[in-house]
C-alpha cells in the first residue's frame, strides 16, 4: 500500500508539488510506495480534512495558501522552528503523532543569497501570511534590516512585535530608495495576473525582486522588474528549494534534485 502525501490550498490548481515530487519518486525508485497529491481545502476545512487524515494514516500533508497557520492548533507536535515561525508547511505523521514543520524559509533563504548576501541589507516583505513569516524568519537570521507592509495595519504590527522588525502599511509604500530587496509574500497576482503589489516607479534597477507567486512564472512584478533592469527571483526557485527538504522530511530519503528541478523546468515550458 502507497504512502500519501497530499498538498492542501485553496486554490490548489495552480501547484506543481505533485509533479515535483513524483519525479523525485520515480528517480529513486520508489514510485510504488509513495503517491502525491493535491486537495482543495479551505482554511475553514483544515480541522476535517486533519481528522480524516489521521483516520487515513496519510503520510504527509503540505500546506499552502491559506492553511499555513489555521493547521498549527490540529497538530500533536511542532518544530522548534516553526514555533519560532509561526507557520507550518509540511506535516509528517509518525506513527500517528502529526508533526509540523517549515521549509519554506529554507526555499526563501537559499534562492535569496544565491543572489546577494543579506547580512545589513534592507528589506521589504509584502504581506503577513505564512509565508512572510518563514521570509522574515529567515532574514532575521541572516541579519537583514526588514521592514513589513501590509493591507491589515494590526497584522503587520503583530509581526513586527513577533520578528522585531518595522512595519508600514501597504498605503505607506511610497519609496524604496532605501531598499535592497522587495520580497512579495502576498497572492497579489495568483489571482490576477495582470496586477502587481508593487507600483512600477517604486522599482530601481538596484533593487533584488523576489515574488513567491510561482504561477504564473513570470508575474507582472517580476516582468516589471526585469524591465527597469533589476535582478529577479521567480517564485519557482523558492519553491524548488523547499521542495527538496520536505521531500526528506515525507520520504526520509536525500531528494534527486535534478530530476525534481527538470520535471518543474519542463512543466513551465
């Protein structure tokens, strides 16, 4: 009988983690033992779906937008890590205790200094979700100056208590003359692509822009970017590098990076 692992969003059409990871399975070889899946399931669902899950004995769960912090009360244990956090993508079942994880700060840090180096660099993180969380942990760490914007005033002040950080609202993005970095953590163009969080004129070519939106692959604030020559990370790199360490948290086994990463590149094309 196959272990199953299952990514559950809302929207979920959009995710290339069954893909990614079935290439990782096929590589090695175990094909026959692991299947992953994808769910739609909104944040007001997360508590059944965690239910059946167990009834299931699933062996894993990765939580995207927007379940990354209403699965963390269904939980029986959570990461060090994610704790600090706040936020869980990656939930291992062993032997049926339900144990939460992050990864995506790791995907974040690691497609980011691939780039720059972060130690005093100022930062913008756009939004206050799970995901901005594991951003913001990560650059923390790495010893970058961040400063939070977001639509939701008492979310971004509650982050930048947690992180110890500043905060503005969205209206207050003005000018990011000052800014190294502009890391969108928003679904700001998921849904529409044709809109970006960022104002074009607020882009230098100086500047370092990250969009963890992955699809499309290139969104309207990458492409505006690009175009007034600053250095880009699509959202897929982030996504690629966090994918392999779940890969070895779901599966206990090193993911086949290049076989991950060739079966994402060939679905983009």
């Amino acid at each position: 009988m196959k272990k199953t692992c299952v990514v559950i969003g809302d929207p979920i059409n959009h995710t290339l983690s069954p893909l990614i990871h079935t290439a990782g399975y096929r590589e090695l070889g175990i094909d026959d033992k692991y299947e992953y899946l994808a769910k739609k399931v909104s944040a007001q669902e997360v508590e059944k779906f965690v239910r059946e899950a167990r009834k299931q004995k699933l062996r894993g769960i990765s939580c995207t937008i927007p379940n990354k912090e209403v699965v963390i009360p269904h939980l029986d244990e959570i990461d060090e890590t994610a704790q600090k956090i706040g936020a869980v993508n990656s939930v291992v079942n062993q032997s049926g205790v339900l144990h939460g994880y992050n990864t995506d700060w790791i995907g974040a840090m690691k497609a980011l200094s691939s780039k720059a180096e972060l130690k005093n660099k100022d930062v913008a993180v756009l939004g206050a979700g799970g995901t901005a969380k594991a951003l913001i942990f990560g650059l923390k760490q790495a010893g970058a100056r961040v400063v939070i914007y977001n639509r939701s005033f008492d979310k971004a002040k509650a982050l930048s208590v947690q992180f110890g950080c500043e905060f503005r609202s969205l209206k207050e993005m003005t000018d990011f003359s000052k800014t190294d970095i502009i890391c969108n953590a928003t679904p700001v163009g998921l849904k529409d692509p044709n809109r970006s969080p960022v104002p074009e004129n607020l882009i230098l070519p100086r500047h370092i822009v990250l969009d963890a939106v992955y699809s499309p692959y290139m969104t309207k604030l990458l492409s505006d970017a690009e175009k007034k020559g600053a250095r880009i990370i699509h959202g897929t790199e982030m996504l690629i590098e966090q994918a392999y360490a779940q890969f070895k948290l779901f599966t206990g086994r090193d993911a086949p990076k290049e076989a991950m990463k060739n079966a994402l590149l060939k679905a983009l094309k």
